[in-house]
C-alpha cells in the first residue's frame, strides 16, 4: 500500500513540479546600449524624436530579429533618463560620427550640454 501511494502520487506530483521549474521562461533579450554624443535638433517641427544614427538602428533591429525599434531609452551621465521615438538622422553629413540628436526640452530633462556623452539603449519593441 505504502508502495502505491508513493509511486502513484508523490512521484508525478514530484516529476511535475520538476518539469515546470525547468520551463521557467526566459529572461527578455536587452541590446547592449551605445555611448553616444549628444546635438542638439532644432526646428519648427522637431517634437519629441531623437535622432540617431541608421546603422545603430539597423544593428538594433538584427539583434531583435527584425523587428523595428520604435523607442530609446536615453540615460545620461548624471543618470537622469528621458524615453523618446527615434528616428533615423537624415542628414547625411552627420551620419557615422556616433551622435544621437535630440530637442531642447529632453537636453533641460536630462540636464546635459552640446557635445557630452550619453548612453541609448533600445525599448525592447
């Protein structure tokens, strides 16, 4: 008896509870973020976009198959942080220089000056 009540239920309420410990799930994928310099985006029509720079974009989204990153994260040295839409710069002059272009409201929130350095990560999308 003793016999049939161990093999017959605390063996597979063991074996269960073994089985879903080890289908925890996975902690979410975190790109590794990118120091960059900071330009200020002046404009009539610049709003709350960051700008960076299109091959950091597209690195981005290859680390998260494909998808498109649709937000930042933008912490700088101080530690104050701002979240904004990104976009990708247009301007082609200042392509691969390693800048992340953002408006002067989000410069007075993270409290940084033209030229300091950053740290952006992707909002996992």
């Amino acid at each position: 008896m003793y016999i049939q009540t161990v093999t017959g239920v605390i063996v597979p309420t063991v074996l269960k509870l073994l089985k879903e410990i080890t289908e925890a799930p996975t902690p979410p994928k975190v790109a590794p973020p990118q120091q960059l310099t900071v330009r200020k985006i002046t404009g009539f029509f610049v709003g709350d976009s960051a700008e960076i720079d299109q091959t950091i974009l597209t690195d981005w989204s290859k680390f998260f198959e494909g998808k498109t990153i649709s937000s930042v994260e933008i912490q700088a040295l101080n530690g104050k942080t701002a979240r904004c839409i990104v976009e990708a710069i247009d301007d082609k002059k200042l392509e691969g220089k390693g800048l992340v272009r953002i408006p002067d409201k989000v410069f007075k929130r993270l409290k940084v000056k033209e030229g300091s350095l950053v740290r952006v990560k992707p909002v996992s999308p």
